[in-house]
C-alpha cells in the first residue's frame, strides 16, 4: 500500500510543516505563561510557608481546649477554642442567610428576568454591593441594628455584616454557572410538559450545581477572614460563648487581630497560629465542598 503524500502549499511546501519562527513564537508564548504562572504561585507558596512555620508554635491541644479568659498578653497559655466556636457558628448562619437568597436571586435573573427592567436594576444593585468595602457592611448593621434597633453585640449582628458580602459573590457565580447550562436542555424538559419551576429545580440546578458549590465556597473563604465589619458588630470577649444572638462574641479574625497587636511574643505566637487555623478550616471546607460536588453532579456517559 503506497503512502498517501502530503499536500502542497501555495509555496510548494508541505502544509504540516511548521516554520521557525511560529515555534520560536510558540516557545516564547510558553514561557511567559509559565513565568506568569511562578509568579502567581510564589507569593501564594511564601505566605503559606511562612504562616505554618510561625504557626507550628503553638499548634497543640491546649490551643484548641481552652479560651484567653484570665490569660494576659505575657502568659505562655490560653487558646483560640472561644474564637474558633464564634466563627463556625457565624459563617453557618451567614451562610444559611446568603446562600438561598442569592441563589434565588441568580435564578431570576437568568431564568426569568429577560431583558425586563426590574432584572437590569437588581443586577446594578449586585454590581453595587459587590465593589462595597467590608467596613461599610459593619458601619450598616451598627447602625441599624445596634444602633436603630438597639440589639446588642452578638455574633449575629456579624453574621448579618457577612452576609452583605456574601451575597452578591453567590448571585455572580450562580449567575454564570446558571448561563453555562445549556438551553437544549431546557427545551427538552419543556418539549415533554414540564412546567419551568420543575425545569430549574431538577434539571438546570443538578447540572450547575458544581459550579455553583465552588462558589459559594470561595464566598465562604472571603467572609471567613473578614475582620473590619467583625470589629463593629461582634465586639471582643476573652470567654466562651456559644450563643451567637446574645452577648459579644470572639471570632478568628478578631483574635488574630488582637493578639498580633500585642508585642508579646507569646500573643504574637498566637497569632500567628489562628492565623494557621484559619487557613486550616477554609481549605478543610473547600475539600468537603469539592467531594459533595463530585457526589452530585450529574453523571456523563
């Protein structure tokens, strides 16, 4: 069997032939992105090194048992347990708030909405509250809940702070994960009878529910290291307090906040390990976030 020969350019040439110069091209292309790729990971790799090296001081159980209550800045003792229990229990109710709220509201904006008015002024709004400093979220609820309403510090009030964050990264990833589905899809369920309600709950949310996990958990990991609006709304405690709707409570920022103000070297000790902590939770979070999306996205053959 005779070997088939290659085409012939307009030159003559083969056409599977490659210049010089389109592979030198090629080389340089790769070379900047993988210089641009060290260049975005170093600084990542450095902080990371650095935060676990300082860290690993006081990383052992008496950190995560016991509280600062009657620990001064100069002690060797004292733990983060107070801090850690406040943000859990904060993120939770942020994001029990956030995240149907702004999942619905992606929902109507991509599905229902159109080209309508009221769809082109809640997406401004989105746009708005996504550029708003965090300490303008805690000036809000300082002044309408503690101050109008006259609640009192609570870990409530810094989880409503959080959740003016939140929501608008949900309803943005929701938005675009929700475009990514494609229409076919929703034609054949409308081609078979199914009213549109049914169509997002059972066939345009499984689809996009990957996409829409990831981000909400890279809102989680903002709100989670949020300290400006926490300052504002929570106040400081040294104690235990596992009620977020009464009474001031501690959060992992603050505490990092607070002790790396102290020139102690055991505050700073400290610090530098709720720091570590805090890494440790939002990369566990976005672990478990990453399995529960593989579990329930849909299956392709």
């Amino acid at each position: 069997m005779s070997t088939p020969a290659k085409a012939a350019g307009p030159g003559g040439g083969s056409l599977t032939s490659v210049s010089p110069a389109r592979k030198i091209k090629d080389r340089l292309a790769q070379g900047l992105v993988y210089l641009a790729f060290a260049l975005a990971v170093v600084p990542l790799v450095s902080v990371l090194w650095t935060v676990a090296v300082n860290g690993a001081e006081r990383f052992d159980l008496t950190f995560f048992q016991f509280s600062m209550n009657a620990v001064s800045g100069s002690d060797p003792g004292g733990g983060a347990y107070h801090a850690i229990i406040g943000t859990l229990e904060q993120v939770a109710i942020t994001t029990v708030i956030a995240v149907p709220l702004a999942i619905l509201t992606a929902i109507y904006l991509v599905e229902y909405a159109g080209n309508g008015r009221l769809g082109k002024i809640i997406s401004f709004t989105v746009d708005v509250m996504t550029g708003i400093p965090s300490i303008v979220a805690g000036l809000f609820v300082l002044a309408l809940w503690l101050l109008t309403f006259e609640f009192g510090f609570s870990g409530f009030a810094g989880a409503l702070s959080l959740t003016i964050l939140m929501i608008p990264t949900v309803v943005r990833s929701a938005e675009e994960m929700l475009k990514l589905v494609p229409n076919d899809l929703r034609e054949a369920s409308y081609a078979l009878g199914v009213p549109r309600w049914r169509t997002v709950c059972f066939v345009v949310l499984p689809t996009a529910m990957t996409g829409v996990i990831t981000g909400v958990m890279l809102a989680v990991a903002r709100v989670m290291g949020e300290t400006a609006p926490l300052l504002l709304t929570i106040f400081f405690t040294k104690a235990i307090n596992n009620d977020p709707f009464n009474g001031p409570q501690a959060s992992l920022p603050t505490f990092i906040w607070e002790q790396a103000a102290d020139p102690n070297q055991h505050s700073i000790d400290r610090a530098w390990t709720g720091a570590l902590v805090l890494i440790g939770i939002i990369m566990l979070l976005n672990l478990v976030a990453r399995l529960v999306a593989r579990r329930t996205a849909p299956a392709h053959r």
